[in-house]
C-alpha cells in the first residue's frame, strides 16, 4: 500500500484485537441483536460484516430477520423485548426501514444504553449539543479516529466538508467544531467555484455525497488529507465514491483507500460501542 | 430609524399583535410560568420582558422565584409538577443555574410539549438532526425570522458564523444548513487573517461571541448583512456586541440594531411558542 493511502485495514485489525484481548481478560461474552427488515444486498452486506467481526472478537451475534411487511407496532414491541432482555447488551435497527415504518419512532424507542448505532435523540444530543457523546455514530466516529490515530490537532485547522446527511454529516460538523476547528460547509448545491477555492486552501477535506468523482486532484493542494465517505444511495442501492481517488493518490497527501477498509472501520466503532454499553451496564 | 438597519421593532411588535389578535380569536387564556432560581440583574431583565410581552398578548404569567440554595432534587419535583399540571401550557428554567445544579438533567426532565425554549433533547432532535423543529430555540428562531421577513433566500448563499455556543450557534447552523445554504463555521481561535478574507466575500455574517467589535467594517462587503447577536456572559454578566456597528452602518449593507430590539425578537420567538404549545396540547 502506497504511504500516502490511511492505512484503514491496520487501524480496525488493531482495534479488533484490542477489543479481543479485553474481552478475553474480562471474562465476559457480550451479545448483541441486528434486526434486519429490509433485506437488500446492502443491508445483507453490512449485517455480514457486523456478524463477522462480532465473531473475532467474541461477541455473540444474533441476527432477528423480519419479513418486510411487518407492521410499526410489531416492530415496536421487539424493540421493547430488547429494551428489556438483560441478555442483550446492545442492538442494532438496520437502516433503512420500508416505508410503512416511521424510522424516527423506532428510533426514540431503542433503549439510551443499547444505542450502540449512537441514533438515539438523547445520544444525539450528548453528542451534537453538549461535545459529551456516550454512544457517537459509528462513521463520524471513525473519522476522528483516523485524526486521532494520525495525531492530528484539529484546531486552527481548515475542514471542508462536502454533504449534508443526518447520520453522518450533522454529528460530524459539530464533533470537528467541538475540536476548534474552522468548517466550510459545502453541500451539492454550492457553486463548484467557490467550493474549488476553499478545498484547495483547505487542510481537510471530508466528502459524503453521491456525487462520483466530485473531488478532483485539481480541487486541492498537496497537504490536503482526504477523508471519502463511500456511501450507498437508497434508490439504487449503487456504491458512490466522492473523491477522484487514481489522480488525487499520485499528489503527496493522505487519503482514505477505496472499500472496503473504511466500512471496516464504520465495523470497528460498532463493536467498541458494544464493549462500552456491556461495561455500561455492568458497573455501578 | 436608518434605511440600513434591519427593523427588529416592527417584526417584533408586527408578531406582538398578531398572536393578541389570535388569542382573543380564539377565545383562550395560555398559561405559561418562569423558573427563576438564579437571581442575577441579566435574568431578571429577561424575565421582565418576558412577563411585559406575556401579559401584552394576554398570557398568564407566573413567576415562580426559588432560593439559591433549593436543591436539584426539589428542582425536579417542581418540574415534575408542572409537567402535570394542566393548566400550564409551557414554561420555562431561566438559565444559567447555580452551580450545584446540573442543567442538563433538568432540561431532560421539561416536558417535550411544554418545552417553550425548546431545549429538551428531543425537541433539539428534531431541530438539529431531522430539520422539522417542533420548538426551537428563541434566538436562531429569529435570525431565520429575519431572513423569512426580509424575504432572503438562503439556497447558494455563503454564510460566516462566529461563535459556538450549544445554544445559539449548533442549531442556528444546521437550521442555516437545512435551507442549503453554504456555511464558514469561525470561532474565536480562528486565524484572523482567513476570517477577514471569508467574512469579506460573505452574503451575510451573524456574530455571537464575547469579544467585543470582532467584526470591524473592513472585514465586510458593502452588501454583506450582519447580525450581531448582543451576548452577556456569564462570569461577568456584561453585555457584549460584536460587531462595530457605529462605523458598519456607515456602510450599504443591513444589519441587526443595537439592543433591546434583538432581544424583543426572542422574546416574541418565545410567546409564539407559547401558542404552539396550546395549540397542540388542545388539538387530537
């Protein structure tokens, strides 16, 4: 792998076994519960995953597969099951829901110390508002963890970001401003010249949209480190990268590799989050 | 009044009348009350205008005054009791607290439907993360009131807001956001030089911080609106305003008035969710 590419794989293999190890010396066998009602490849993909590194680091998957058409009130009662089940230290909803079901109201019903996705209003509010997250969406999550891995002081610094998604990019903003950091908020509709200067003068750039190849190697300056957030569009359930990735890595900056190793590391802030909600629960 | 100046009184005084005339309409007597447990000369201002406005419109107004040593568990049970009582329709904690009492736990415990400052997560929630605000908070209501007034669409325009406080500043972003806007996120720390060179190519700057005449007329455009949210702080309970407004105004551009009139604008925001408030706790 070319020095300038994150090594993302290293950095989830690392905290895989750091997880691991703790779980191992704990004692404990965490367990948690992905409930999977819309089942597209996507989704398919990403519970494989969670499963996968569950398993490596000893956790205890359970997946909860529901046909497509059950209603908001059924599922709302397994939510309270989990709720109460004092086996179950952490689950997830996977995203998105058909359309019957108000994801919202789902949401504001997962118990606050099972949220291990971080979605809860109260979690959110911890998070976005008071810069004290107990449980932080796992893509913003990995992202300061690259800042973290990479010991980069964010303050002062320049941050472009590209987007504007609930999930990722709202919790994100504030976690970047909670450092001290100077944000250029830039979405698909901001004129590409003005967004051209302020990437290149930029010393982060952090793109999630849909739009493919929108960051050009032009678009920025040698030192600029790229964060692209490889993200799946509802409707097509296509694969969007962001980020010219061929002609940006021949420049001398860092960049986020192509798939899969960042949506490992999405993974990876999942099973720390599942760690945290077991040690949660079980110290008074 | 200078042509330049934006009429904070008339909006404000245009919404005074508007919510009188629907509450003799509708034949209704609201109810609100004020939590006043830190009796500061700041907080008690604030909740004199909230009582002149309150009665203005015809809302009843009750001041509940505690000692500053009452203890955050008694706190709790006046919450509670207002939570329940039926003939309060919104009330509000004027903030800050004394010390020993942590403010966070008693916003969590406002009721969300009574929650007329609208700091409960739940309702932050829904203003920050889903963008379809049930309250929010009273002054990045007005500022989007003073754009809604002035007919300014935000789509395309490039906005510098300096700040960074939880209250003000995160939800007035993402509620910048949500209308597609493209935002410079400054704060106090961030390099003067790039500041000047942003908020000089800027639509419009709004301004809340501590640090009195930060922005000086030369970092502006002729066209560039300012609002200047006037601030006190709370270790000094100071008034401060950030903008040079003496020589601003010399320029063609809008800009916020000095004080009272910004802050008759959040009152108003206030007694508008006084009526939302009735409204949904009175409607199936």
């Amino acid at each position: 792998m070319k020095k300038n590419i994150i090594n993302c794989k290293k950095i989830a293999k690392n905290i895989y076994n750091e997880i691991k190890t703790e779980i191992k010396e704990l004692k404990i066998k965490p367990t948690i519960v992905a409930i999977l009602v819309w089942n597209n490849e996507s989704s398919k993909t990403y519970i494989k995953q969670k499963e996968k590194w569950a398993k490596y680091t000893n956790i205890k998957f359970i997946l909860k597969h529901f046909k497509e058409k059950i209603s908001e009130k059924e599922l709302l009662k397994e939510i309270i099951k989990l709720n109460n089940d004092k086996n179950v230290n952490g689950y997830i909803v996977q995203l998105p829901l058909p359309k019957h079901i108000n994801d919202k109201n789902i949401i504001k019903n997962i118990s606050q110390l099972k949220d291990i996705d971080g979605f809860h209003p109260i979690n959110q509010w911890h998070t976005v508002i008071w810069s004290n997250p107990i449980f932080t969406p796992c893509t913003p999550k990995w992202i300061m963890e690259i800042f973290k891995e990479k010991k980069i002081n964010l303050k002062w610094k320049i941050i472009t970001v590209i987007g504007r998604s609930n999930i990722v990019w709202k919790p994100l903003i504030n976690l970047l401003i909670n450092k001290w950091a100077t944000i250029i908020a830039c979405n698909c509709d901001t004129n590409q010249e003005y967004m051209k200067k302020r990437t290149k003068e930029s010393d982060i750039v952090i793109v999630a949209t849909w739009v493919t190849n929108l960051l050009k190697a032009d678009m920025i300056n040698k030192k600029t480190i790229v964060i692209d957030v490889w993200i799946t569009k509802k409707e097509d359930w296509k694969l969007y990268w962001d980020a010219d990735f061929e002609n940006i890595v021949k420049k001398w900056n860092l960049i986020t590799p192509v798939p899969w190793w960042v949506w490992q590391l999405t993974v990876a802030m999942l099973i720390k989050n599942v760690l945290k909600a077991y040690k949660m629960q079980n110290t008074k």
